[in-house]
C-alpha cells in the first residue's frame, strides 16, 4: 500500500475519514468535499486532519492538483483493492485524531459551519457513535429510517434519537474504531451492520441528532459507488449469513424480523418463490454452515449469488469462528442483535444508558473545547 501526505498535522484533534471508491468518484465528488473542508477549517475552532482511502485506480497527480493548497494536514491511502471494511480499517489506524467524522464521499454537507455544534453535542450526550441526520436531494429522509427497518427509542433527552444502527456522516472516539475494528469477512456490505450490533452489546450506544444538514448526492451515480460495483445481492447474502452464523440467529426472533425487513425483504421477494419460507431455511442453514439444504433452488434466477455467497462464507468459517471469540471477549450485555430495542428489554436498555458515560471515559476522557 503506498500512502500520500501533503501538509503536516500537529496532533489533530479531529480527523476526517473518508473512503473514495476510484478515479471517476475522485472526480465526480471530491472537490465539493473540499470545498466544504475548506469552510470548515474557516470556522472550527480546533485543528482537524483530513484522511482519504483510495479503494480502486487513482492517478496521484489528480491528487495533488486537488490537495494542492489545502490548508489542512492530508493523508491519502492508495489501498487499491475493493474491500470496504479493510479500507475503513485502514483510515481509523491511520488517523491521528482524538475524534474521527466518518464521512462518505457522496454526503454532501451542507452545513459546515454547524460542525462545530455537533462536535460539542457529541462531547456530552451518552453515545459512542453520533451520527447526523442525512436527507435525500428532495428533501425526504434517508437516515435513520423508520422504525420498522431501523430500530430505536428516546430516552431522557428529546433531541437524541438512539438507533439499532448507525450510518455515515458520524462522529466517533478514535479508539472506538480501533478497539472495535469492522469484520473484514463483509468485504463489500454489511460491515457497519455487525459494527453496531458489537457496539451495542459492548454497552455503547448509537445516536442521531438534526444538525448538520447532510444529503445523500449520490442517485444517479449507484453503478460506480464502491459498495455497488459487485453483485450487491450476493453480498448481501454473505452479511446475512455471516450474522447468522455468530449470533445463531433463530427465525422468527426479533432480530430475525428486523434484518429480514431491512435487507431481505425485496430480494427473497424479488427471486424467491416463498420468501418467508426460503429466509427460515437461509437462517437455519446460517446457523451451522454445514448444509445448504439446497436453498439454491429456492433463488430461481437469483441461484447463482446464493451459491456464490454460501461458498466464500464457508471459506470464511475460521475467520467467523474468531469473530465469535472476540464478541464473546467484547460483550457486556450477551443480547441478541437489535435486543435493547425490544419492548421486553426495556429494563436492560435502561441499565445501558444510565451506566454509558463511564464506559465511554474508559475510551478516553477527552472533551472537544
């Protein structure tokens, strides 16, 4: 891997990670990313660095002509293999920030100037991960979705709202990151799904608030997006298979409905002829990883990803049975997926929240001022 720096970074506090899939989305969103960094650093009162992961072919003198100038500490990492976890991976050990913005190239901020006020809720609301509101160019909301494909609940402060999942643009403690790296096993989906399920169970909680104003800018350019370049359906398939296997996940729990509504909903209905009964078959077979019970057949046209997704995940075995070791290590809570949401857990989704602050200082105790 080789890597780039363009300025010097003297003990940023904040560092901004951002994963760019290519040249063409270099391109095509880049230079209004820095344009936005640009107003930032014109109204921050803290430093901040900047640090970009190349995740596919990019010329470096494309680069240097955009970077050229920027008044912030620049960081680029010519990762070049398409692997989504590996690469936000890479940008969180990178970093040399106390704090870290998650941001994807295609989240337009619209708002830059209201950063600053985030960072400061962040600092003293109870969450590990706070992640802003982000719309769609006609002003619909994207995130955090409803509560059927996305669990949540309030609690004490009205302006939080504390989700089963969080999504990008978000802020974050470095060690966070790092202590809880993603599954590298979701190379291309799901690798912020069984993030949030770990967080959680390791008794850190998930939020979103209004400000900043962000916006998804990227609905009419999804073929070149990094996450889209593959079969997203069989992807899709791997993730869920994945968290079947660590989590043994039974059909018809609650955390079974959430993930069947949120992801496999549309495709089991799209290629299945009996959704409902090739999803109980796909979790049971999850769950062991030994027989696929031909559920090939079950996906019709669709069979060819199935098979695909069934053999890297058995491939993947090992690397899921360490995966199981260090939830076991990671957890406070041993709670299915999603189980603080629960109307039933109420009384544990309390006890979380009244004890996150001192979790959170074992991360560190630094405070943005």
């Amino acid at each position: 891997m080789n890597i780039m720096r363009v300025g010097e970074a003297t003990s940023p506090l904040l560092s901004i990670l951002m994963l760019v899939g290519n040249k063409e989305r270099w391109k095509r969103f880049v230079p209004k990313r820095l344009r936005e960094m640009q107003e930032l650093f014109t109204v921050c009162r803290f430093s901040f660095e900047v640090v970009f992961v190349i995740n596919g072919e990019c010329n470096r003198d494309l680069l240097l002509q955009d970077l050229e100038g920027m008044p912030f500490a620049v960081t680029v990492l010519f990762h070049g293999i398409n692997r989504i976890s590996r690469a936000r991976n890479l940008a969180a050990e990178y970093a040399r920030g106390e704090f870290v913005l998650v941001w994807d190239d295609d989240d337009a901020l619209l708002t830059p100037d209201a950063l600053p006020e985030f960072l400061d809720q962040y600092s003293t609301l109870p969450v590990g991960v706070l992640c802003a509101e982000l719309t769609l160019g006609d002003g619909r909301g994207l995130h955090p979705q409803n509560p059927v494909l996305m669990p949540q609940r309030r609690w004490k402060n009205p302006k939080l709202l504390l989700t089963g999942m969080q999504h990008t643009p978000f802020v974050a403690r470095r060690s966070i990151l790092t202590s809880f790296p993603l599954s590298e096993v979701r190379e291309l989906r799901g690798e912020w799904l069984e993030w949030s399920v770990r967080l959680w169970r390791g008794g850190i909680p998930i939020g979103y608030v209004s400000t900043p104003s962000c916006v998804f800018s990227d609905q009419n350019g999804k073929g070149q997006s990094a996450t889209r370049r593959m079969d997203a359906f069989a992807y899709t398939l791997v993730s869920l298979l994945c968290i079947s296997y660590e989590y043994r996940l039974i059909p018809g729990t609650f955390a079974a409905e959430v993930l069947y509504r949120r992801y496999a909903e549309q495709g089991f209905g799209q290629h299945c002829r009996k959704p409902l009964e090739a999803w109980i078959r796909f979790l049971e077979a999850g769950q062991r990883l030994e027989d696929s019970n031909n559920l090939v057949t079950d996906f019709g046209n669709a069979g060819q990803s199935f098979q695909f997704a069934w053999e890297f995940t058995r491939q993947s075995r090992a690397l899921l049975d360490q995966g199981r070791r260090r939830i076991e290590k990671e957890q406070v809570y041993p709670i299915s997926p999603f189980g603080f949401f629960e109307e039933n857990h109420g009384d544990l989704f309390h006890h979380c929240m009244e004890n996150a602050r001192g979790r959170l200082r074992t991360f560190d105790s630094c405070r943005i001022s």
